[in-house]
C-alpha cells in the first residue's frame, strides 16, 4: 500500500509576483495554483499596474490574491522609471510589510520578468528578507528580449546576479529561445507561452510536494536539493502512448520526453554541471514498470552525469491514462556568466 503524503496545507507556501512581468505571470497561471491552497501576493511600485492587474484576473481567483504597492513614500506610485534601484529601496521601504506576510511560510516562489525596475530590484530583495528568514527560497525569473536593448539587458544580468546570490534556486526563463520557437506567433501568444514556462516550473515542485506516492518525496527532500545550489531549472515532459508491452517498444517515446526535458528555455548553463536532481515519475498503475522507472533514471544519468545526487519519487496516478510525467529539478548548475562591469544593485543599499 502506497504511504500517503501530508496534505500540501500543512506546508505554508507562498508565490510572489514582484513587478509587473512576474505580477502578469502569477495572475495568467493563478487558475493552475488554487487547487494547491498556496497564498498569492503581487508587489509592484505601480498602482495602476496592480490595478489593471486586478481587473484582468479572473473573479474565482480574486480572493486568493493579495496586492500590495511598495515605495509609496518614493514612489508615489508612478513606478520605478525602469530603475533597479528605486525597486530595491521600494521593497526596503517596506520591510516590515514583506516580513510579516513572510513570516508563516516554509517555501516561497519569487517570479520576475527581469529587465524593468520593480521586479528586477524588489524580486531579489524579497529572495533576501525570506533566505534570512530561514524560508526556502526559489526565484523563477525572465530575460528580456534582446531587441528590447542593451540596457533592458544589462539590468535583467544585473537582477539575475542578486538573484542568484539570495536564493536557494534561480531559475531563468529565456525569452529569446522563445522568440526563436514561435517567432511567427503573436506578441500577446509569446508572452503568454513564457507565463505558461513559468507556471509549469512552479507547478513542478508543487506536483512533487503534492502527490501521493509510491516513493515519496517531501519538503526535506526538496531543501536537500534546493539550498544553497545556484543556479538550475526546472521541467516537466510527457512520454505519450505508451503501453505494458515492455521497454522495447516504448523506448523511442521515453527518449523523446527525456530529450525534451532539456528544453533551452530552462537552461543558461550546461547541464553537464549540475550536482543535485530531484525527479518524479507519474503513471497510471497498470504500465507504470519498474524498468520504465530504471530507463528514465539511467537516462537522465547518462544525459548529465553518473555522479549526479539523484532523489527520485513515483507515483501511481489513473488520470494520466497511458501517458507517463516526467518531472524534473536539476540544481548546483554553473552560473549564469555575466561581465565584471556589471554591479550588483545590493551594493549600494545593502544597509536597508
């Protein structure tokens, strides 16, 4: 009999939305996290951002979200001027605020489209208050798109970097391996198909803590994997159609959703470097075998390294019917390479 896990309510999560990339994300993927009973909060220095935002969402998800503008003193609520600096001292300003509604939870997402002036200076601060607050940390990020300029750039490399130091886990996004995809689809379709890359990453670790399974995993495995490890990312891949009638002839489908787990839109640095996976496999009981088990894990060996520190879990789950979820979270990845002359925006504020 599979041991059943902790209900997820038992484990305060919360998912912030800090300026308005990582605020639009949240909101566009809210319907996806309700099931999970996590607490919502979109920060921003903007109030008519927040409330466009709030118009926008959908009434059943409205009373999940709490909203709050940041710098009010400093800002007057006219937004941060695309500086990382007037978001950085917004969330200063407000310290107190963010530690409070910090205070009960034991896993925290931080989602930012970097590259403005809220998300990009406020994002990172918030990753700080919580990693000294003891809180496991995840940071889900966007880079720019390149022609959006160099400036634009510079500022996400700059946020990313603070990120990255504050954070357990920093994830990023990469637009421009979006725009290379899809770059005959719409602006609106572009950017909803990276909220949907940044929502199925949060839904990942969800999913992990969530599910009953035949080998569990749970909030300890997660920091095991999570703390202090940099950079990594985060995926979910179907191997579709497959049946019990052995390894042989569903092979070919398992290798095409190992193959696609590595999807560039997830990685800034090669995979070959990473120290921790945590990974989860989900199918329907009667062609869930274990030498599917064995061939996914030996796979994803092989694909970044035999001394890779694996922990993996499965879970029985019908409504997958013959499809087979791969999920998996690969952490101490080198990280992102950024240019000497780039300075850290908590160096001149570190004393807020």
């Amino acid at each position: 009999m599979a041991e059943s896990k902790k209900p997820i309510r038992k484990i305060k999560i919360g998912i912030i939305g800090a300026g308005g990339g990582g605020t639009n994300a949240i909101a566009n993927n809210a319907h996806k996290f309700v099931p999970f009973d996590v607490s919502f909060l979109a920060i921003n220095t903007d109030i008519q951002a927040l409330e466009k935002q709030k118009k926008g969402s959908k009434k059943d998800n409205s009373k999940f979200f709490e909203r709050k503008l940041i710098g009010r003193r400093l800002t007057r609520g006219l937004g941060a001027g695309s500086n990382p600096d007037i978001g950085w001292k917004a969330a200063a300003e407000d310290r107190e605020w963010i530690e409070k509604w910090l205070s009960d939870k034991k896993l925290v997402f931080i989602a930012t489209g970097m590259g403005g002036g809220s998300g990009t200076g406020a994002g990172p601060y918030i990753a700080r208050l919580a990693k000294n607050m003891g809180i496991l940390t995840i940071g889900v990020s966007t880079l720019p798109f390149l022609f959006e300029g160099k400036e634009r750039m510079d500022n996400a490399l700059t946020g990313l970097k603070t990120m990255e130091k504050y954070a357990d886990l920093s994830i990023v996004i990469n637009n421009n391996d979006l725009f290379k995809k899809h770059s005959s689809d719409t602006v609106e379709h572009t950017f909803v198909k990276a909220d949907k890359y940044l929502g199925d990453g949060i839904i990942t670790v969800l999913n992990l803590l969530l599910e009953d399974a035949l080998i569990n995993l749970d909030l300890a495995d997660i920091r095991k994997v999570v703390k202090d490890s940099g950079g990594g990312f985060i995926n979910i891949a179907f191997a579709k159609g497959i049946d019990e009638s052995g390894l042989d002839s569903n092979k070919e489908k398992f290798e095409k959703a190992i193959s696609s787990l590595f999807d560039l839109t997830f990685i800034p640095s090669d995979v070959k470097t990473a120290t921790k996976a945590l990974l989860s496999i989900s199918g329907s009981p009667n062609i869930l075998k274990m030498e599917y088990v064995r061939f996914i894990v030996n796979k994803i060996l092989a694909t970044v390294s035999h001394d890779l520190d694996i922990i993996f879990g499965v879970t029985n789950n019908p409504a997958l019917e013959d499809n087979v979820k791969i999920s998996l979270i690969l952490t101490g990845m080198d990280k992102i390479v950024l240019t000497d002359d780039v300075k850290d925006i908590e160096e001149k504020y570190f004393a807020n």
